[in-house]
C-alpha cells in the first residue's frame, strides 16, 4: 500500500508541473507598449530588489505605486495612476524650455511600480502598510506619500510641485488631466494653456469623473452655485486666484477687481550654486545676507564647541542636498564675536533663516533629514502666499495638517497685506499660509467680515478673535494667537516640541507602538476621534455658559425697568460677559513612539509598552498623570475610554486619585517651589515670620544657658548670708541659739 501511495504522490506532483505555465518560466509575460496622444508609451518601469537600488538612483524624482495584484482598491487605481503616466510621458514643458524636450530627461522624472505580493521585503524596507501606496521619491527620498486610492488631480499637484522645483518657469499655466483610462488627452480652447508662469504652480483641472463625484457630495449646495462646477478647478498647491465672476452664490456679490500682485522674491543669481557652507565675515555677511533679499540658512559656531564639530558633517550635506535652491552659509563666533553678539546667540550651534532682513531661528531636531526638511519648507517661501479656490484648498487639506486660511475681498488694503507677508518667516516647518476671496470659502467657513484670519486642522476651523482692522494688521498679536493654535489636532511628542505641548495643558497622551501599523492607524483614529468629540463638547458648553451670564443680564436689566430703576438699568446694561477662560486648563491630545521613547516612558510612568498600546493623561505642571479609568482598568486607545476618564480628570477637584511623576520630597519641594511662585509676598511674608520666630526662640535659649537673668533662689554669697530668723538647726534637729 504505502509503494502505491508514493506512486501516487509522484504522479500528482508531476501532473501539477507539467500544467503549470508559470514554472516552465520564471519571468512573468511582458508588459505591452501603450498609445497615447498618438505616441507610443513604453511599460511602466517595474521595481524589484534586484534593481530597486541601480533605478532610483537613474533619475532624480520616481513616483512608485505599491500595490497588490489582488487588492479590489489596487485594481480601481491602476487606471488612474497609468493614465497618468501616459499623460506625463507624452507631455512637453512649457516656456523656455525646447519644444523637442523629451519629458524623461529633462525633468529627470519617471513613473515605476512595485508588486508587494512578489517583493514584500521591497514594501517593508519602504515602510508601506497599506495597499495602494504611491511614494515620490526625491534623490532616493521619499518627500510625499499617499495612502490609498487618490485622485489624479492630487497625484498631479505633487508631480507639479517636483518638475516646477526643477525647471522653474518651464509648466503651463493650466493643464487638463483627461480621464482614467483615455487615450487622448482632453481639448481645450483656452489658449493661455501654452504659457508658462514663474509665480504659481499651474492650476489643474480634474477630469469630469471627479467633477461628477464632486457635485453627487454637495447636494445641499444652491442651485446657482451647481452651475459653476464645471468650471472647478482643483490641484493640492494652486495658486491660481479664485475668479469672483465664477461663482453666483446669492450670498455674496462679488466686485470686481485686480487682486494684488504676488510677491515673490527672485535671486539674481543661482544660490547655493557649488553646494557648500560660505563662510561669512561681518562684512560679507551684511552685504550677502542682511542687505539683500535672497534666503540664507546660516549656522553660528565656534570651533572649540563639541556640538558644532558633531553637527558639521550634517551641515555639509545639507549644502549639497539644496544646491541651486537656498544659500548656506556659517559664522565663526570666534573670529566674529561682534556679529554673533548683534544676532543675539543663547548658545552653540545656532542655526538662523534670513530673509529680507528678517531672521527666525530654527529649534528642530539637528538630523540630516530634520535640517533638509526645514530647508524643503524654506525655499517654498519664495512662491510667496499662494491663492487658493474652495476645490484647491480641499486637496491641500488631504497634504497638510495645518493650513492657516486668510480671507480678503476688495475693500483689503495694502497694510493688511503688508501685515500678511511678515508672517510666513515664522510659520516655516509648522503650517502652510494661503489666502483666498473664493465665495463658495466663504460659505464653508461663514465669513461676514473681511479680513479674516482662521486655521484648518483636521478641517475644524479655529478663528482669530479680533476683528477690528488695526488688530489684524498688529504683527505681535496675530503671531501669538498663531504660536498657540499651530500645532495638529494629536501632534507626534518629539524632543523639540515637549515643553510646547506638555506645559500648561492636561494633555492626552498615546503611549503607541509605530512598528505596528494596523493597531497604530487604528489607535490615531481613534484618538482623533476623541479629539473633535471633545472639543464639540467644549464648544456646546462655552455657548451654554455665554447664553447663561446673557439670561443672568438680561434678568437684571428687566428687573430694574420693572422696578423703574434707571440708574440700575445703566449698571446692569453696563455689565460685560466675561468669557475668559484663561484660568482653565485647555486639553490638549497628542501620541509618543512607544518604542523609542521606551525607557523614558518605563522610569517616568512605570508603563512597559510591551505590554500593549496604552494612553495616559498627565498634568505636567502638578507632576501627576492619571493611567486608569473609574473601573480601574487601563486607559486604551479608545474614544470611550478616553471621553469617560477626561471628565473625570477635569472635575474640580479630580475625582480619580493621581499618581506622580516624581518621588515624595521631589514633591514636597516641588510644591514649595510651585508656591513661591504663585505667591510670591505671601510666601516671602510666611517665611519671614518663620524665621523671625526661629530667631527669638534661639536668642532665649541662649540668655538661658548663659545665666544671664538675676534668680532670686540663688544660695550664693558666703559671709552675706542669714541665719533663718528662728536660729540655724544642729546635726540632731536641736535648735542651736
């Protein structure tokens, strides 16, 4: 039985090769050329370990698709994203550019994908959790990516970015994406498309599919304004000013004028162009630097500094990586010390932007990658403020966290936009700064006055809170308002922004582990979700507690008409709603990488994030945390457990007991401190009765033992003594006379 068995076996096994195709050969069949535009389109280049490290390396920008061959979503985006690769391919710049460009070349630019089921470790070394992934690598870096199916219109935004980087001036103004799956691209009658621009990235139009999807989701839209989307135009970073005339909204009646014109700072010569660190003297540093209006990132360092030797090899990349686009330079303090004093150095190194005689100094990590990303975000300075529409400013919601939106109309003066242009200098690496006069934003955001200053996140709007003119053009004002609301809705806890997070907030904190991408987009979800739970409710109750101090007036008001009380009708009419709220700790959430801040979290809360994602609430100004809900379970991840515990945590006093950050006398001096500080002539004052006290009690005792005092019980004296007045008495108690 058991030869029969293995003749058996063999005989299967033999029967499965000989009808698998796919072992005779390894190679799988050959992509086929495509048409497109009447050119022929080679195949998508194919990424795979074998040659993964020879292509990124053959062109400066590679957008890559993750994909599987067996993900549903995967299958619906492969249209878009080859279709946009045929577009591309076919396409020529714009401009000075030659006419006979071929788009590979000269923009160094190309289009690959990579089959996640056949090279998973591929996928995993470029940290892909999820299928669709599209990546756009930039000298081997990635610099943007998008996560699921994206339209092609937010597909193209990043692509324009990168080639506008490139070759400045050489995109057309507009550029029509044609459906997934056409093979012409769309006609146009407009004869502007042709020409180049070197103020904005080009605006670009989204098929009429997307359109379709566009107009299905705002169904509660008016009619009038249905009209116009045909007309929408839509790309993440444009810049094309919103015509009033596009829109009909009853709302709103637009007049008609010439928006100012953009400023953008131009270079009159290449910067950076060997990509170094020019060393600046006193003298080369105010003619280069302060007296122009060309963008420097500059070090200060002094030679014998241990942090500065370290940070030098960063430095020098750095220059190498921006060269053409941003000026690096350096200054020696030692052999400068008058400069360094005058730019008011704190320490070494201090790394400085400067632009147009105004300088922000940069406090982020000092990694290659950190400095990079920071110099990323300092060249784009020069496009200026970008105009943006309702479609354009949506697909930049899906890029940035943070966007700061400033609206204007035609009654906005120069001095706002004055005001404007100087805050973008401090925003670099927080926030993206765009301004619009799109009717269908003001919609959105119920804007009734103009300017108007607000922030995006998450798209929860938050608005500046003065409206008077003066104080939107009042620089200082608007750049503290700004320095508090910057950060994201649940913003990563790094080194650099702890103390701007921890200090003076009851912050949600999620102890999560990144390595675990399923647990841990789950867990920011959910956090998130917690996040605008909370703060909905905190908005219900400040208008609760408005609308009470207003019935509270008015009462009084018509109390004393009643009574015909004028006088107390002027006091009660005379009391202003106080909404300060100042005294009340904002809650703040945020999430920390469990795993490399693992032993920081061990010491500091005694949590082991082996143990599990978890999310604690600390007071970091009272050194305690709370780790636990009511039921003493942990707190997870989760919006009700979170919600549940906040209230709690919130009551004045918490109704959930503590636990602290530090040991018992670090909390005893730690509240002495806490103390003084809050108190100061009341402390001073306990202090010195305290003392005063302590040093009369130790000046008695000291005029004790000295024997300072006459006793009047002293047996002293010798021969001045008395016999007691009935005679002295002998040895056997007889009286002796």
């Amino acid at each position: 039985m058991r030869l029969l068995d293995l003749t058996l076996l063999f005989g299967a096994a033999a029967l499965v090769v000989a009808e698998s195709p796919d072992l005779d050969d390894d190679d799988e069949p050959a992509k086929e050329a495509t048409v497109f535009n009447g050119k022929t389109v080679p195949p998508m280049l194919e990424l795979t370990p074998n040659n993964w490290e020879k292509e990124h390396k053959a062109s400066k920008y590679l957008m890559v698709k993750h994909y599987s061959p067996y993900c549903p979503h995967c299958i619906d985006y492969a249209p878009t994203f080859q279709t946009l690769y045929e577009f591309y391919y076919t396409s020529s710049p714009a401009g000075s550019a030659p006419k006979d460009a071929d788009f590979t070349d000269f923009y160094s630019f190309r289009f690959a994908d990579i089959n996640c089921v056949a090279y998973n470790d591929l996928c995993t070394q470029h940290k892909v959790s999820s299928w669709p992934s599209t990546i756009l690598y930039e000298d081997g870096e990635p610099i943007v990516t998008f996560k699921g199916v994206k339209a092609m219109s937010v597909l193209s935004g990043a692509v324009e970015d990168a080639l506008a980087k490139a070759k400045p001036g050489t995109r057309p103004a507009k550029i029509e994406l044609p459906e997934p799956g056409a093979e012409t691209s769309p006609k146009s009658d407009d004869t502007s498309d042709d020409k180049p621009t070197d103020k904005a990235e080009p605006e670009i139009k989204a098929p009429t599919g997307q359109k379709d999807e566009r107009k299905a989701a705002a169904k509660d839209e008016p009619k009038a304004a249905a009209a116009d989307e045909p007309k929408a135009a839509a790309a993440a970073t444009s810049v094309t000013p919103a015509k009033a005339e596009e829109s009909t909204s009853p709302k709103y009646a637009p007049i008609p004028f010439d928006p100012p014109p953009q400023k953008i700072l131009k270079s009159k010569s290449t910067p950076n162009p060997n990509g170094i660190s020019v060393p600046l003297t006193a003298e080369t540093f105010q003619s280069l630097v302060t007296m122009t209006h060309e963008p420097w990132f500059v070090k200060f360092y002094a030679p014998w500094c241990h942090h500065c030797l370290k940070i030098a090899p960063n430095w020098l990349q750095l220059a190498k990586e921006v060269q053409g686009r941003l000026n690096i330079g350096e200054v020696n303090c030692d052999a400068e010390p008058r400069l360094c004093k005058d730019v008011g150095l704190k320490g070494y190194p201090t790394f400085m932007f400067f632009r147009a005689g105004e300088r922000v100094e940069y406090q982020g990590l000092r990694g290659v990658g950190d400095l990079i990303q920071y110099a990323e975000k300092a060249i784009d300075l020069a496009s200026g403020i970008p105009d943006v529409d309702a479609d354009s400013f949506k697909a930049l919601e899906e890029k940035e966290e943070v966007i700061f939106l400033y609206f204007y109309d035609h009654a906005t003066t120069s001095e706002d936009f004055n005001a404007l242009e100087r805050l973008p200098l401090s925003l670099i690496g927080r926030g993206k700064l765009v301004k619009t006069r799109d009717p269908k934003l003001y919609d959105r955001f119920k804007i009734t006055t103009w300017p108007r200053l607000l922030v995006s996140r998450e798209g929860r709007p938050t608005y500046y809170p003065p409206l008077a003119p003066r104080e939107m053009r009042e620089t200082h004002l608007l750049m503290n308002w700004i320095k508090s609301v910057w950060l994201p809705l649940v913003p990563e806890l790094t080194a650099s922004n702890a103390r701007e997070v921890m200090d003076g907030r009851i912050v949600v904190l999620g102890l999560l582990n990144r390595d675990n991408q399923d647990s841990f987009q789950g867990a920011i979800r959910e956090m998130k979700s917690a996040a605008h739970e909370w703060m909905d409710k905190q908005v219900q109750l400040f208008q609760l507690e408005r609308q009470e101090l207003r019935d509270a007036k008015q009462l009084r008001i018509e109390e004393a008409e009643d009574r015909g009380d004028h006088r107390a009708a002027r006091n009660a009419k005379n009391i202003r709603i106080n909404m300060d709220r100042s005294d009340r700790k904002e809650v703040t959430f945020a999430w920390v990488d469990g795993a490399f801040w693992q032993r920081w979290i061990r010491t500091t809360y005694g949590i082991d994030v082996k143990d599990g994602d978890r999310v604690i609430i600390n007071d970091e100004d009272n050194r305690r945390y709370w780790d636990q809900t009511s039921t003493g379970n942990p707190i997870v991840p989760s919006r009700t457990s979170i919600l549940e515990t906040i209230n709690k945590v919130t009551a004045s006093p918490p109704k959930l007991k503590p636990k602290l950050t530090i040991g018992f006398f670090e909390k005893i001096l730690f509240d002495v401190k806490t103390t003084f500080k809050e108190h100061p002539y009341l402390s001073g004052g306990c202090v010195l009765g305290i003392a005063f006290g302590c040093l009369s009690w130790f000046r008695g005792r000291i005029r004790r033992t000295r024997g300072g005092h006459f006793r009047l019980d002293d047996a002293g004296g010798g021969g001045n003594s008395k016999a007691p007045l009935l005679g002295a008495s002998g040895p056997n108690g007889n009286k002796v006379d």
